[in-house]
C-alpha cells in the first residue's frame, strides 16, 4: 500500500517561525547568563534551556502536523509529555555545559 501524504504549508511557515523566536530567546538568554553570576546565572541558564527545549519541541510537533497522511494519526500523550520534558533537559545540559566554557 502506498501512502502519500500532503504538506500544509502554513503549519511549515508556523513552525520555521517558532524555530527563529527560540534561537533569538537563547541567544538573547545567553547574553545574560554572561553578564550574571552567582544564583541568578544558574537560574537564566535555566531559563534558557526550558526556553530552548519547548522551542525546539514546539517546532518538531508542528512541523509533524504539517504533514497530514490519508489515515487517522494519533499522538499518545504520556510519550509527548516525555519528549518536551527530554527536550528541556537536553537543552539545559547543552547549555550548562557551554557556559562552564565562557
């Protein structure tokens, strides 16, 4: 059986946007974890790492919806649940660990 699906345009649109606020929201979060120390560094590296993993993840699921198949699809919602939280924390480790560099 051949399947073939088809493109939602503006979902593609929606999610190259989400793509760009995130990356801006991290560098400009960046920007700050440098100028900070102590606590409040560790809490803009948190920030920026939740803000970086529920960007990222935002965009994959919307760039998913995009792509509409002739069969009903569902998403089982403990395992999206778990992917933004895997998301997060591998922002938050990524970002960690580049700002023991600076």
């Amino acid at each position: 059986m051949n399947l073939s699906g088809r493109t939602t345009y503006a979902l593609v649109a929606l999610s190259v946007l989400i793509a760009i606020v995130a990356a801006y929201a991290a560098l400009d979060l960046a920007a700050r974890v440098t100028a900070a120390t102590g606590w409040t560094r560790a809490i803009w590296l948190l920030g920026g790492g939740a803000a970086m993993g529920i960007g990222i993840w935002s965009m994959h699921y919307i760039g998913m919806l995009a792509f509409v198949l002739p069969i009903p699809v569902a998403y089982h919602w403990s395992t999206v649940l778990l992917s933004l939280i895997a998301a997060i924390l591998a922002s938050v480790v990524r970002c960690t660990s580049s700002a023991g560099r600076t």
